[in-house]
C-alpha cells in the first residue's frame, strides 16, 4: 500500500486508514479500483463501488464466523452484517440511531440499484450515454463511507469479544473508590427508591444500561459528582453520581466502543437490574481496583479484581 499525498481528500485518507490491515486487502483493492475509474471509466467506478460494499460484508461476516450464501443479494448481505453488529435499526428504540441506521441500509441498496442502472455490469441499450462524473463520484464515497463505518463496527466487535467470560457473560469492571461511595450513598439515604413499582425496595444499586452501561444507587434524594445531595427544585441539569463501566462510558468512549459490550447483554436491549448491597459489601473489602460482574440475560456474578484473574 503506498503513501498517499496531504493533498488527497480527506475521505480518501479515512479509508486508506481504516483498511491498512491485510485481512481488508480485498476491500481496499475494490476502493482504489473504484477511484482509479473516476477520470476514464465511469461505468467501471460504480461497479466497483458496489463490487467494494459486498467485499465489506462478505469479511465482516467471515471475521465474525457467521455463515453466508454467496446467492445472497448485496442487501441481505447488509442486513445480516448491521444485525450481527448491532447496527440495523429494528435493534434501537432512539430515533436518532434507528433513523441514522436505517438511512446507512438505504445506502446500501441505492448504491447497489446504481450499478445496475449506471455500471459496466450489464449490457446498456444506449451505447453513447456517459455516466456524469458526479454521480460516479456519489457511488464511490458513500461505498467509501459506508465501509470506513463497518470496519469500525467490526472491530469493536470483535475488540468487545474479549470481554467475554468462557460462559458467554459479559464481563463489566468498576472502579471501587466510586462503587464504595455508591454504596454508602444507599446505605444511608432516607428513602430507597422501588424498582418498578416494588412496595418494599430495599437498599440497593442498580446495574443499567441505556446510554453507556452503569451502577448507579437507589438512594433518594440523589448524589451528585461531588458528593452533594440533589434537591429537586434543583435537579434540572444536574449529574448524578455514577459509576461506568470500564469502556463504557459515553462522555468518554465512542459509541462503537461501548455499544458490543451493550449489545452483547440482550441484544442490545436496554435493562436495569437491582442488585442489594451487602451483595457489594461482601465482595468490596477484597477488591484492589475493581469490582467485576459478569453478566448475562439471566444472571450474573459479583467477583473482585482479584478472583477474576483466578479465572
């Protein structure tokens, strides 16, 4: 692969990055088949556009062991890619993910309806109509674009397969300092809110999982950051005290690098789980650094750091 020049487009440079790995030599010779056609074959450039987005799937299913018919249609081939990775938008209840999701699938197709109508394919009944250099140029970015976001995909993927226990459950690390601050909080708050509308709640942390993952205390009122209680007349805006798990945090970690982990929980389906705290005060006094719960849709396990390693 050799250097490309400062004065390349910016999109070009994205995809010469995401692809520096061999196992995409495949997909980064389709991108710069794609944009050697540009100047002289336009055709051609579509055609290897969509010829580039089937490469892209084809690897990410194999890269994920997930079997594939090479009858399949460049849509289906994106379906069963975006509901592996968690990105297909039937997988999200936010608006903006499902529209944004949904949007990156219609790309896919559209892209794939431009090289039959534009590329070098299939025969053409008008031998002189030339493809405008524009709309040739439209296919190969978003192809481009739409690979950059897969290959991201893929590896926080598999980056997030690491994270898993030999029995398939999540494994969720959190800093002690904050769990123990938590657990105090709930030990000594007035009020411990219900879980769901329980007429009994007990003191407890909840283990949830929406926008990041977190433990958070059932406690009322709240703590905020500083360890300030919040009063409600005042906690419009107000952050609450919580503790992320490892990679998981939104205002820290890319959402590509937290939601596999999220995804791995239920499907991506979001959960809140109570779990009472003299769970956490047996196991926090043997902690070092970290609290670890390994977690699945149906149960899970506390350890400290220290008994996960022996693992």
């Amino acid at each position: 692969m050799t250097d490309q020049s400062d004065s390349r487009p910016t999109l070009s440079k994205l995809v010469d990055q995401r692809l520096a790995h061999s196992r995409y030599d495949a997909i980064y010779a389709d991108w710069q088949k794609a944009i050697g056609r540009l100047d002289d074959d336009r055709d051609g450039a579509v055609t290897a556009a969509r010829a580039m987005l089937e490469t892209m799937c084809k690897t990410a299913l194999e890269e994920v062991e997930i079997h594939y018919d090479d009858t399949w249609d460049l849509p289906k081939l994106y379906h069963v890619v975006a509901s592996n990775l968690g990105i297909a938008p039937t997988q999200h209840t936010d608006t903006l993910f499902k529209s944004v999701f949904g949007a990156s699938q219609t790309i896919v197709t559209r892209v794939g309806e431009m090289r039959n109508k534009l590329g070098d394919a299939h025969g053409k009944a008008h031998l002189n109509r030339e493809v405008p250099r524009h709309h040739a140029e439209l296919a190969v970015n978003l192809s481009g674009a739409i690979c950059c976001f897969l290959v991201a995909c893929l590896e926080s993927s598999v980056a997030a397969k690491k994270l898993r226990a030999p029995d398939g459950s999540v494994v969720l690390k959190f800093d002690v300092a904050i769990v123990w601050r938590l657990v105090d909080h709930a030990r000594n708050a007035p009020i411990s809110l219900p879980w769901y509308g329980r007429k009994r709640p007990k003191r407890a942390l909840w283990l949830v999982g929406d926008s990041g993952i977190y433990l958070m205390s059932n406690g009322s009122p709240a703590m905020d950051q500083n360890g300030a209680l919040i009063k409600k007349k005042k906690s419009i805006g107000v952050q609450r005290l919580v503790a992320p798990a490892l990679g998981c945090d939104p205002a820290h970690n890319a959402f590509e690098d937290w939601w596999p982990v999220h995804n791995a929980v239920d499907s991506g389906s979001d959960f809140s789980i109570p779990i009472a705290i003299k769970q956490f005060e047996a196991v926090l006094p043997l902690c070092k650094s970290q609290i670890v719960i390994l977690l699945s849709p149906k149960r899970y396990t506390i350890l400290s750091d220290a008994e996960y390693l022996k693992l």
